[in-house]
C-alpha cells in the first residue's frame, strides 16, 4: 500500500511544473486559457444573438482575421528575437484583453473584423513570442517536458472554463454575456503577471550577428518539416468537427458518447502528455514520434468508421471508446514529436521566428479543414462513401508523418552543410538556445 501510494504521489508530483519559470508559465497559461475556455462556447451565440450579426459575416469577418493573424505570426516572432521574447509576450497578452474587452463596444461587420483582427494578431503574435519564451527556459528534453506541460494546463484551464460558460449559456443574456466578455479580458491581463518570474530571454542586440532576416523562409527542411506536421495536425479538427458530427449522423451510439469521447481525449492529454514527451528532446526521435503518430491516428480513424455498422447502441460507443483512445495516443506522439522538431531544428536566437513560422502548418490546416472533413468522412451517399473517406484521410496523414524522419536528415545535412561540420549521426541534434 505505502508503496503504491508512494508511486502515484511521485506521478502526481511529476505533473507539477518545476518552481520558478516552468511554475509561472503554467500559472500563466492556466489563468489565460482558463478565460479562453469561457468564452469560445459562448462567443457564436454572442456575435449572433446580442451583436446581432448573421451566421455568413461572423464566419466571414473570423476568416479574414485568422488569415491576417498567420501572416504576422513570423513577424511577430522576429520582434520577440529582437526585442526580447518575455516583453512581447506580455504585450500581446495586453492586447487580447484590450481587444476582448471592445467586443462589448462592436454593433457591425465592420467593427467585428477590426476588433477581431486586432484580437487574432495579439494571439498569433502572443503564441509566437510564448515559443520565444519556452526556448530560452530550458533546452533539449527539458523544454519539451515543459511544453508538454503547458499542454496539460492548457487542457485543464479549457475545460474549467468551458463547465463555467454553462451558467451564461442557460442565462442566454447580453448581461451574462458581456460578463463573459470582460471576465476573459480579465484573464489575458491576469495572465500576465505571473511573467515578471520569467527570466528575460537575451535579445538579439544591434552588435550581434543574428541569423539572416526572413531566413526561416529560405530554410526549406524545416519548411518541409512544417508543412509535414501542419498536415497530420488535421487530427485536432477531426476530434472538434468530423467526430461529433460522425456519431450523431453515422452511428447508432446515444448522443451523450460525444461528450464522453471528447472528456475522455482530454483526460488522457491532461495525464499522459508528459509521459509521451520523454526522449523527443532529440529532433531523431521526436521524427519518429510523429511518423508513429501517423499510422495510429490512421488506425484510430478505421476503428471509428466501423461504429456505422454496429447496430446496437453499447457496441457503437464501445467502438467508439476504442477508437477514440487510438486517436488519443496518435495526438500525444505527433504533439510531443512537433515540439521537440519546432525547437531542435531552429537556430539559436530565431526561436520566436521560427516557432511563428511553424504555427503556418497549423494555422492553414486549420482554415481548409473544416472543407476537407465535411467533404471526405462526411460524405453523402452510401455508407462506404464516408468510411471510405476516414481510410483516405488516414492513410494521407500517415504518408505525411512518414515522410517527417527523411525531412528531418535533410534539415540535419543542411546545418551541417551550412556550419561546415560533419553530418549528424543518429540521434540528430542541431545547436539549441541556452537558458537565459
């Protein structure tokens, strides 16, 4: 008994953030994320029920704001390297709760798309200086740990804030809205403090040779790397979009098992994240975590597919259980993977350039999903037409991570080639950022 509880104390105690800076990044991530997790079940009903706004412009006025966000988030990245990557963090922190708090201040369109375009350039540019952040804490496996970490806290603050937003849902009101409103202002502001704890990462200074201005967009492995890792990222958009959409139209399984796959996927990120970041500290093994992710996610998606044909209600959640957890394991390795490739395959002192650089492959697999989803696991017609579909999507996807390890020699050859030293052996590790 003193034994076993003595092993899961030291599991409990292994999620906890070390003290110090790890400590008051989750802090901060929790406050923030906590705030976003108020608001985003909220925020439709907002811009449509009390804005007033049609269902077409709110969708329309956050395209256009998602797509001016990623095209500042290298820029932003480079301001985090040049200037200092705690400093604009907070200041992208101060923004989003500025431009959270004029939500209450918006009446049309056009007000919205600005408002909303100031709100996805400080979050763009707020994840792009955090990477900054996060690289000059730790390195190596260390900062992976921490980014997974982060992770975990972010899963937990997301979905503490989304039970909350239940009281403002049953209220439906402008009042409980705007409360919400402000209250997530409030969190990016709250989310700030906690960063005089961070140590500052070291600016580029004007007598320093940096790397090359835009030279993460003439370094065509981590380019490769990026586009590769935005594609398999799809996996998030088939948990948030295709999954609950597939049980309720595809399946015979209760409804209620939308809400029980989903808890289940975020309970086993909040509690296995850490654990599967150990080893992809090395860009080698974090490759092959991504390419494992692949062809588990593939396997998952095929399980899931099966609930069509399942006729009882228990097989079909049980089916979905099963598949549910696959995808789970698949998210954990191909997170865990993009980490630690983000950080292993960038210079020293580009961390905020290339980590916002890096956030494209997300960012742009997140605007044609929902298009790509819809159409192919979703699609009309007979039931092989959607299953075939999910085997598609899946074997697509672990193609793409398949192919990561190669890209991933190639990255390590081309610093090679760049620095004039041998080539690396496996396991690949390129020169990292030190702790400030």
């Amino acid at each position: 008994m003193t034994e076993g509880g003595t092993t899961l104390a030291s599991r409990v105690r292994a999620l906890v953030p070390a003290p110090g800076a790890p400590r008051a990044l989750a802090l901060s991530t929790l406050v923030g994320q906590t705030g976003s997790g108020l608001f985003l079940p909220v925020s439709a009903l907002f811009f449509t029920r009390s804005v007033g706004l049609a269902p077409s412009r709110v969708g329309l006025g956050l395209a256009v704001a998602g797509l001016i966000g990623l095209a500042a988030a290298v820029p932003i990245g480079r301001i985090a390297d040049r200037f200092g990557a705690r400093g604009t963090y907070a200041i992208a922190l101060l923004g989003q709760a500025a431009a959270t708090a004029s939500f209450a201040l918006v009446h049309s369109l056009w007000a919205f798309v600005l408002v909303n375009t100031l709100a996805a350039l400080a979050e763009r540019g707020g994840a792009a200086a955090r990477g900054a952040v996060i690289g000059g804490v730790g390195t190596g496996e260390a900062r992976v740990r921490l980014r997974a970490m982060l992770k975990s806290v972010t899963n937990a603050g997301l979905s503490t804030g989304t039970a909350l937003a239940a009281l403002a849902l049953t209220a439906d009101t402008r009042s409980a809205y705007l409360a919400v409103v402000f209250a997530n202002a409030v969190a990016y502001l709250g989310a700030a403090l906690p960063l005089v704890r961070v140590p500052a990462v070291a600016p580029i200074g004007r007598g320093q040779a940096g790397p090359p201005r835009r030279a993460v967009l003439r370094n065509r492995p981590y380019t490769a790397v990026t586009a590769l890792c935005g594609i398999t990222s799809i996996h998030y958009d088939v948990l948030s979009l295709a999954l609950p959409l597939w049980i309720a139209g595809h399946s015979n399984a209760p409804q209620w098992s939308i809400s029980a796959v989903i808890l289940a996927n975020t309970v086993l990120v909040v509690l296995l994240q850490v654990p599967f970041s150990r080893g992809t500290g090395e860009a080698a093994k974090a490759a092959g975590a991504v390419r494992r992710s692949g062809w588990v996610l593939c396997a998952g998606w095929a399980v899931i597919a099966c609930a069509v044909f399942a006729d009882s209600p228990v097989l079909a959640f049980a089916v979905l259980v099963v598949g549910m957890v696959l995808h789970t394991v698949g998210e954990l390795w191909h997170s865990a993977g993009s980490y630690g490739l983000s950080y292993e395959l960038a210079p020293a002192g580009s961390h905020g350039e290339y980590q916002g650089f890096f956030s494209l492959g997300r960012g742009l697999t997140a605007a044609l999903a929902p298009l790509v989803v819809t159409t192919v696991c979703l699609a009309d017609g007979a039931d092989w037409r959607p299953v075939g579909g999910w085997l598609l999507l899946g074997l697509i996807v672990a193609a793409a991570a398949s192919a990561v390890p190669r890209a991933t020699r190639w990255a390590g050859s081309a610093e090679a080639a760049r620095t004039g030293a041998e080539p690396p052996s496996s396991p690949l590790r390129l020169p990292v950022q030190e702790s400030a």
